[in-house]
C-alpha cells in the first residue's frame, strides 16, 4: 500500500508544474502505550519516546518528532525499511514474527503557488498498521507478551468506542467522543473526525480455526463504515 501511494502521489506532483511541493515523512510505533520516533537516530530505544501535545489551531502535534524531507519513493522506502527494524516484533502460538505495537507511518505535503507564493497547502496521509487483537488463550503469552498483547487489545478496543460514537446514528453536535482513552485514538482523532478522507483495509482468514477473529474483524469493519 504505502510504494503504491507515494508513487501516485510522486507522480501527481511531477504532473503539477504550477506549484512547488514539500514531502516529509515521519515513522512512529505505540508499544504499550508509549510513543517512539522509529526514524530518530538515537542509540537508545528509551530516547526516542515522543509525547502527543494538543494545539489549538493545528491539533494534534508530536513535538521532537524527527521527519525527513523525501524527494522520490526510493528514498521513502529506504527510510521506511530502515526504520522498520526497530519495531518490537516476537513470537507467540498464532505468529513467528507476531508484531507488538501499532504503527503509523506519515507523509506531509506542502504545496506552494508559484505564481504568488503565498497560497500554502498542506495535508497529511497516516498510513496505519494496526497491530492484530489477541485472545491470549489461543497466543498463549505469558510475562512481556501477555502485557503487549493487553496494551494492543485496548487500543483497538479505544478505537472501536470512538468509531461507534462516530457512526452513531442521532449523534447530537456536541456528543462526547472518547479520544482521550488511548494514545491511538488520540493520534486518530484528525483522521477518524476531522476533515478528512479514511480507509480501512481489515484483514480476515479463510481458516475455520480464525473464525471468531474474522468476525470480530468484519463487526469492526462495518462499524467503520458507518463513519
């Protein structure tokens, strides 16, 4: 998904001789309810951790957040599998390389008018991997394992409560949506309610074995749909 859209957008940008154009990108990983800067090029994992900050005009805003300015989707994938070592990946019974944080990968575009140079445009595309939800009979994790995979499940649980109260059907102007239950939804919250375009890709089993996992997964997707 993500070479597919930056070469679209690439190719957007080539076609659009008008206009000067920004890309930067930007990687970040939720593993139990931290937030780290997965393209910072400090040694120790613990000095990468980031914190969400709430402005006013702009929303949601990561202060320190390294992001890398990205002039063709070569360059974007090399940042992009770079950074991806260093995400927390581990077994469990159901995955060899099972990952164990939410992920959120972001390109920022500035587009400026040549003509007069003022006119400034700028959007942003999360591109999320979410990280599956985990029933621990079936994984059978224990110590660390266990904690991620409860520090997931209430992400995605979060998410599900701020979709419902989205797709809510009588949802009055001011009704309470629950942003502030997790880190996830609060990194979401421009995405899921703002003025914004959101896709969502749910990945399902064919296995008998998966069933309720499946299900569980297509509930999510029709609730989303509903936004």
């Amino acid at each position: 998904m993500i070479p597919r859209s930056v070469r679209d957008i690439f190719k957007f940008i080539l076609a659009e001789q008008d206009k000067d154009f920004r890309v930067g990108v930007s990687f970040m990983e939720l593993y139990n309810e931290q937030l780290f800067d997965l393209l910072s090029t400090k040694p120790r994992k613990e000095d990468t951790i980031v914190d969400i900050r709430e402005d006013g005009n702009k929303g949601i805003k990561i202060p320190g957040l390294t992001e890398m300015d990205i002039t063709s989707v070569a360059t974007t994938m090399k940042a992009l599998e770079k950074a991806s070592e260093g995400r927390v990946t581990a077994a469990t019974a159901m995955n060899a390389r099972s990952s164990r944080s939410h992920a959120i990968f972001t390109l920022s575009i500035e587009s400026r008018s040549k003509e007069d140079g003022k006119t400034l445009t700028v959007s942003k595309f999360h591109m999320v991997d979410l990280a599956g939800s985990e029933r621990q009979k079936k994984t059978k994790a224990k110590g660390d394992r266990l904690k991620e995979g409860i520090n997931i499940n209430m992400g995605l649980l979060s998410l599900g409560n701020v979709i419902s109260a989205l797709g809510e059907e009588n949802r009055g102007a001011n009704s309470h949506i629950p942003y502030r239950d997790s880190k996830l939804t609060r990194l979401l919250q421009d995405s899921l309610g703002g003025n914004s375009h959101t896709l969502v890709i749910a990945c399902v089993s064919p296995a008998d074995s998966n069933r309720e996992e499946t299900m569980s997964t297509l509930r999510s997707a029709d609730r989303a749909s509903k936004i």
